[in-house]
C-alpha cells in the first residue's frame, strides 16, 4: 500500500528529465513487504524498510507510525537524529532504526528499516515507514502479527438432553491472534457435527477460544480438540468420553454416591471440589484430561503417610550443569555452570536425584516450593520419581514410559501430572509445598497438598525396581527447591495429629 503527494508526481515527472545527484534526492519510492511480518510475543523483531532505488537517506527525514497516526510517528529520524514520541511511552527503549550508523549497509543505504524488542500483544498491527526528502516523500505499510501459544485446552464432558450424546466442551485461553478449533476423532477425522465456538479477548489483547461437539462415544474412543495458530503451531486435549446409560453411567452414579458419601465424612478435614472413584480415575489417570480443581482426598490418615518421613541428601553427582546445591538439600538453577564429570549427570533436563533409592517399602518427602521467609514464589518445578534405568543423557523426554513419574508447576500450565497420552492438568491449584509418598511394594507415587493435607494424584502403574526422588527447579528463575529437614517435616506435623485422630475416630 502506498501513497504519493500528487505533487511528487510532478516532481518524478521533471526529476525524470534531471540527472539524478546523490545529494538531491529525486524520485525513490519505499518498499516494504507484503506479506504480515510475525513474531512470537515477547521476542524481538525486523521490520522491513527500504528504498529503491538504493540511496542515501540519511540526510532525509525517516518516521515510523502507526496508521493512521503519519502525523505523529512514534520515532522520527530528522536532522540526524532519532526522536522518541514522548507521547507513546510504550516505545520508549524497545524501538530503533537498524540502519543507524552502519554505513553503506544502513541507511546510507537506503535501509529504514525498524527494530522492534520485547513485543508486546499491543505491538501486532499495521506498521507505517516513511521517507520524505522535502521535496519528495513515499510510505509503505507492513503488518506485524505478535504469535502467542495459548493454554493446554481443557476439556470437560457433560451429559446430551436425552439420547445417547455427550456434550463436550473444550476452552483454552491466552492465544494471539485468534486460533481455530477443530474436533477429530480418534482416526484422526475432523469432526464437523452440531457445534458451537465463541472467542473473547482480556484486557491484555490475548483470546480465549469455547467450543462445545455433541458427541456420541460409540463413534470412536476418543475425541480430541486442537487449538492451532495460521502457522501450524497448536495445542491439543484429548477426552474418551462415556455415552450415558451403558455400564460406564453406574460408574458416573457410583462416583457421585462416593462423592457425596466422602464429602459428608471429609467435610471438616478437606474442601472436595472434584473427585473421580478411584476405581476409574486414579487407575486410567490421564485417559482424560478433565478440568480439575484439585481432585481426591485423604484417603488414609495423614499420621500413616508422616510416619514413613525418609532423610535423604541431594546427589551432586547425578546434577545437571547448571544446577547449584546448596547444604545438601536445596537445589537452584544457576546460569554459571558447575564442573562436574560423573557420568550420572542429567546432561538435558534440569534434574537432580537424591542420593538413596528405593525397591521396597514406603517412603515420604517432602519439597517446598515457596520460600518461606521472602515469599518467593517458583516459577517452574519438577517433582517425583525416575527409575534407576531411566535415561539421563541427551534429549528424552520425562515421560512415565522413559521411567519418569512426575508432578510439576511452570506458570503457563500451573501444576500437572505427565500423565499419558495427555498430562493431567490442576487448573487453579496453589501450592506451598509437595509431599511425595512413594510406595514400592503398590508400585504408586502419590503427591499430597501438604499444608492442607490432601491428596492431589497418584501415579500408578510404576515399574518394577529401584527409584529414586527426582527434584528440577526449572530454570525460569534462581530460587532454590528444598526437600525439608525430617525434624521439621514431622514437629510441623505432630501438632495436628491429635485433631487428625479425633476427626477420623468420629468418622468412623
Ligand atoms: C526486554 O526483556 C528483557 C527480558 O525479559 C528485560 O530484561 C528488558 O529489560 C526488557 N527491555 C525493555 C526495554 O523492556
Ligand atoms: C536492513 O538491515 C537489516 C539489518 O542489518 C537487514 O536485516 C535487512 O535485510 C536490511 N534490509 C535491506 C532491504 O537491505
Ligand atoms: C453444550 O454445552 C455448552 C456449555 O458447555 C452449551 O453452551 C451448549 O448449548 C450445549 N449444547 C447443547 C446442544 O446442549
């Protein structure tokens, strides 16, 4: 898209009868572009910028705008110098012109073009360039697509009217620019069959993608929802959902009979928001990936879970470069790497084992997550168990099929199970702290709340064989993990034990 003044028609016409001279510029015109320059939100950008024929155009006046603003650009190149639109503070230190001082290659060589950093979702729109010499002036517009990876799409099944469909719905939100949402079954075909979609967008620009299929289960097992950007790039969720009335439905009734029953006996100990049997959840954890708050409860009383608290120091020697321990117990990423040698090192992932494993029995740990003292929250963690086969070198990733059974954090999934063949995600759920039962002779791993005392998930399903506690601070941020102190762990139990007695005895 470009503009010319009329005026510098007339001006190109005579100028075409003129021999053009380097100090006045003549007729150029500013290409750009046609096709959306995109960048993933957060990086840095090029957008370019240039005239034709190649000129010098550091003697003429460059400004950059956004359209329809040509009268106010937010950076202007005048005089030989750069001007930041005081009245646009959201460019202050993210924009400059490429070309400055870089000599022929620059804008002595005609290049205007525009470095944009840290884009933000505000930034994606059109662009304006100009270059105007006085006597001649020309414009182009590029625009700039900001690319943003939305959430892991949740999903949820609820009951048709009637017959023997289900409703599924599917939401996942944080995108830009807007996604598509598509169904497929599990062949893989998309399935286009009564539907709704809705979009909204935050305050911060970002959309929310809602859909909702009927769906009947006996068409395929599963049914999946992908959420993908123009580029390719997508999430997806998969659910198998149940039709109503078959065998799966007294499941569906059970689970609310077992629901209302633990919920009446819980009521003082925990807040149950969610809850599957145990019989079809916690055995086909990850089949689907439900929106949950937090899910289950303490089953068993927590003074049985305490009193298999274990000791265990950190094991230097299995650490990945880049993490530092510190007194044995707290492990924190640092960008200085450590020297180490052993060949027991995680070269990939940012994990640490602790030093003892485990073949038989029950044992309990706990981390914390939050520093106590400067309420510093992490950003990102891993938590859980690796088999003592489980692969440590090169890229593999930390899946239950490799031997790795987990629980973690990052800020973009918040906390999740790497469940398969979808991770199990716990929409909402805050964490302090992570207490971590392994029980060798069950071949479980279960993750409790320990702060509110409820159990979170269960990994079942473990190999065979030794394992070992796996800990990763994750590498968004410096704050260290901590496997606690045994004294401390239990002194800051035994004080609620009595309570615990009394509410399960009255239970019972
Ligand atoms: C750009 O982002 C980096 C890293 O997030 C930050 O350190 C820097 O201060 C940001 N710069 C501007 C100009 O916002
Ligand atoms: C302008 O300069 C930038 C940075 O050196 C470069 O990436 C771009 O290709 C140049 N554009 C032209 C048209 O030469
Ligand atoms: C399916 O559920 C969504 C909400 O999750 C609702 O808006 C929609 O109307 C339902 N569709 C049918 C056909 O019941």
């Amino acid at each position: 898209m470009k503009r010319k003044y009329a005026g510098a028609l007339i001006c190109m016409l005579t100028a075409l009868a003129v021999p053009l001279s380097a100090a006045s510029a003549g007729d150029f015109s500013v290409s750009v572009p046609s096709a959306p320059v995109s960048v993933w939100l957060g990086d840095s950008v090029t957008l370019p910028c240039s005239v034709t024929p190649p000129m010098d155009v550091s003697p003429l006046e460059v400004g950059w705008y956004r359209p329809p603003h040509h009268h106010a650009p937010f950076l202007l190149y005048k005089d030989r110098r750069i001007d930041i639109n005081l009245h646009e503070p959201q460019y202050w230190g993210r924009v400059f012109l490429v070309g400055l001082g870089s000599g022929v290659g620059g804008l002595e060589g005609g290049n205007a073009s525009l470095s944009l950093r840290n884009v933000t979702v505000a930034d994606s729109g059109e662009y304006g360039c100009y270059v105007n010499s006085g006597r001649w002036y020309d414009t182009g517009s590029i625009s700039l697509q900001v690319n943003k990876l939305g959430s892991i799409p949740v999903l949820s099944v609820h009951p048709g009217v009637g017959g023997q469909q289900v409703n599924v719905s599917c939401v996942s939100d944080g995108w830009s620019p807007k996604p598509s949402l598509i169904w497929r079954n599990r062949e893989g075909r998309e399935l286009k069959d009564q539907q709704g979609l809705f979009y909204s967008t935050d305050p911060q620009g970002l959309v929310t993608v809602s859909g909702w299929l009927l769906f009947s289960p006996s068409d395929s097992g599963w049914l999946s929802c992908t959420v993908s950007l123009s580029g390719g790039d997508s999430r997806e969720s998969r659910v198998a959902p149940h039709t109503p009335g078959t065998d799966e439905s007294v499941g569906c009734i059970a689970r609310f009979i077992i629901l209302l029953v633990l919920s009446v006996s819980a009521i003082s100990v925990v807040t149950v928001l969610f809850i599957r049997s145990r019989k079809t959840s916690l055995t086909n954890s990850g089949k689907d990936s439900v929106e949950l708050e937090t899910k289950a409860l303490l089953a068993e009383g927590w003074k049985d879970i305490i009193k298999h608290a274990v000791n265990f120091e950190l094991d230097n020697e299995t650490a990945h470069m880049h993490l530092k321990i510190s007194g044995a117990k707290s492990v924190s990423f640092t960008l200085e790497s450590q020297n180490r040698t052993s060949s027991k090192v995680f070269t990939h992932h940012p994990c640490v084992l602790g030093k003892e494993g485990f073949s038989s029995g029950q044992h309990y740990w706990e981390v914390e997550v939050e520093d106590p003292v400067g309420r510093e929250v992490k950003k990102a963690w891993r938590v859980g168990v690796a088999a003592a086969s489980a692969p440590r070198h090169f890229y593999v990733p930390l899946s239950t099929e490799k031997g790795f059974w987990l629980f973690s954090y990052d800020e973009a999934k918040g906390c999740h199970a790497n469940t398969h063949p979808e991770e199990t995600v716990f929409r909402g759920l805050k964490l302090k702290g992570l207490g971590v039962l392994l029980d060798c002779d069950e071949h479980t791993v279960s993750f409790y709340d320990p702060e509110q005392k409820k159990l979170l998930f269960i990994h079942r399903e473990l190999r065979k064989g030794r394992m070992y506690p796996l800990f990763s601070p994750g590498v968004s941020d410096h704050h260290p993990l901590k496997v606690c102190d045994l004294k401390v762990l239990i002194s800051d139990c035994l004080d609620d034990t009595d309570d615990m007695d009394r509410v399960l005895e009255s239970n019972s």
